[in-house]
C-alpha cells in the first residue's frame, strides 16, 4: 500500500469516527504533512482519492470539506467488485445468499449475445446488509457453459469475480450497463423494509470476457436514500 493509499484509508476512518466532522474542514495540508510525515503532494494525492469516492469536496482557497457519507459512493464506469468496493471504501458489510439455482435463460436475454432458449443459467440472488439494513439486492444470472458447475454459497457471499478470475482463470475485460429507477418488487419490499410504492435504483450489466464471450447478467437493486453514483467526466474541446 503506497503512503497516500493509507492516509486516505486513516482520513476516512477518522471521519466515520466523527473526529473530522461533516460539513467542517479538513486540518490544512500543511498540517496533515507533519501529521503524517510526509510531502505536501502525498497529501494532496490521499485527498485527490478521498475526493473521488465522494469523502471530501476540496474549495479553492478554503480547503477540503468533509462531506456527508451516509449514502455510498459506486463508480458508473469499471468493472468493480462488490468486495474490492467494500475495500476501497472502508464499509463494513455482510452478504447473505438468498437464492442459488440454476434455471432457464430468462425471456429478456433469450436471442441477445447468442443465448438461446432453454440455455442452463443459475441465478444468484443476494441481499447486501450494511449497518445492519439490507440496501442492497443482487440478481446475478450466470451463463453455465462458462462458469460450469455453479458458484458454492460460500463463495457467493465472498466475492464471485475473484472465484471467477482465480479459480476458473476466467478474464472479465467489459461490461455494458443501464442504470434505472423502478419500484421495488416483491423481494426488495421485503430484504430493505421498504413499500410497494418506494421506488430502487437500478443497475442492469451485461458482462463479457476478454474474447467478448457474454457470461454474466447482473441487475444490482440499490436503496435509493443510501447510494450516490459518482463518475468523473471531462470536457473536451469542441
């Protein structure tokens, strides 16, 4: 772990602790650098990370605010797992397998990546709990003539991708994805606690591998008042 990788990690700890409060400032670089020893642009590169997940906000001139960090922060773009963002992130979570079976492929991906009727997928559903609250439902359908004999339980309240890319050698490259607001069915209503009429984001992925083979299908139902999607984007001259 490079320095600024760990003075983040240690700023974000100290902000769920409360001891850098929301809304307030950051001390200043120049008294982080002695804090922790270290270069103003080691500072400045820990802070550039924290700005990316959605920690701080920093002002020209006034420094770097800490902002509020009850909703998660997850990338639009990237392939990212649910692990290595519970990582990057510093939450704390517990997965719980609610389903694990193999099934039909489903109408809705039947003719699309070459997938035909009656093709063997299972279908993983799993529910996210952070802080004790489930905000998080996952569908996964997973193509079988990839993954082959399924995905364990155990595993499945791992981390599925690094089962994937370890054991089965498999090489994730791209996904495409959509993300949209819907009501919650039957299941969200019932894993978050929520109502028929409350509404989840949405994110639909369609994943390939490295020789653009389509293995994975993953609708990801999001409790809305928990998560922000964050992406950077720059203009370009024009």
């Amino acid at each position: 772990m490079y320095k600024f990788e760990f003075i983040s990690a240690d700023i974000q700890d100290k902000i769920h602790q409360g001891i850098y409060p929301v809304g307030r400032l950051l001390p200043s670089e120049n008294d982080l650098a002695k804090t922790y020893d270290v270069s103003r642009e080691t500072i400045r590169k820990a802070q550039k990370k924290l700005e990316d997940t959605g920690f701080i906000q920093k002002k020209q001139g006034k420094g770097a605010i800490v902002l509020d960090f009850a909703r998660f922060s997850f990338p639009i773009s990237g392939l990212t797992s649910y692990k290595e963002l519970q990582e990057s992130q510093q939450f704390h979570t517990a997965t719980r397998v609610l389903s694990n079976k193999r099934v039909p492929a489903p109408d809705f991906l039947v003719g699309e990546d070459g997938v035909e009727a009656g093709e063997p997928f299972i279908h993983l559903i799993r529910s996210r709990e952070m802080e004790g609250e489930t905000v998080i439902v996952d569908h996964d359908y997973l193509r079988v003539s990839v993954i082959q004999d399924g995905v364990p339980d155990e595993i499945a309240e791992v981390s599925i991708y690094q089962y994937f890319e370890q054991e089965l050698d498999l090489q994730i490259s791209f996904a495409n994805k959509e993300i949209v607001a819907k009501k919650a069915d039957d299941i969200d209503q019932k894993e978050m606690a929520i109502g028929p009429d409350d509404f989840i984001i949405q994110v639909n992925s369609h994943v390939y591998l490295e020789d653009a083979t389509f293995f994975q299908y993953t609708s990801s139902h999001h409790r809305i008042d928990k998560f922000r999607f964050a992406e950077f984007a720059r203009r370009t001259a024009h």
